[in-house]
C-alpha cells in the first residue's frame, strides 16, 4: 500500500506569507478551472482541497492527511490547510480527521476502500 501520508521533501520553507501567496494562487487556478470548465466562478476553496492539499505538499512539503469529505497537510506538527475557511470545510463536523486507509494505492489488489 502507498502511504501518500509520507512526508515530501519541501521545495520552499513554509511561512505564513508563503502560505498566503499559495491561498491566492491556488484560488487563480481554481477560477481558471471554473472557467474552463464553463461554471460559476467560485467564492472560496470549497471543492479543492485535494488540489490545494497536493499543491502544498510538493511546494512546502509535509504530509497529506485527511479522510473521504477532506484533505489538508501536516506541516512541521501544524495543520495547514488552504481550505480552511471555505464554505464546505465550516460544514463538516469533523474537517481534521486523518483516516490513514483512505489513501490506499487504488492500483493494488483491493482497490480504493
């Protein structure tokens, strides 16, 4: 099994400016996709967090954490999460649950469980 919770090797050290410059980038691309894709342009995060997660996590290293509604990174023993404020994340009940066996390798024998 692949343990995408593995820590990634940062490309840049994570800062709270550094984090809020990825919050506007990643929220560009998500209005460009919206675009794209001929929606309505979005008003927050909501829906991204797997883009967001993994966007954080090749830049500022760290470990994907989460579970089926939600994903967000484990940086130096924080929470970062880009999602944090976005309308879906405020609707969950438990947005900061890490169930390791959702990030099975989907390619092995078993498939996603």
């Amino acid at each position: 099994m692949t343990d995408w919770t593995l820590h990634q090797q940062p490309q840049l050290g994570y800062s709270y400016a550094g984090f809020a410059q990825a919050k506007v980038f990643v929220f560009q691309k998500w209005c460009d996709l919206a675009i794209e894709r001929h929606k309505l342009l979005p008003t927050d995060l909501s829906g991204a967090c797997k883009y967001g997660s993994l966007f954080m996590n090749q830049v500022f290293g760290g470990a994907i954490h989460g579970h089926y509604e939600h994903q967000y990174n484990m940086i130096d023993g924080r929470i970062v999460d880009l999602s944090h404020d976005a309308m879906d994340v405020g609707r969950m009940h438990n947005p900061y649950r890490h169930e390791p066996d959702f990030f099975c390798d989907s390619t092995k024998e078993g498939g996603i469980k």
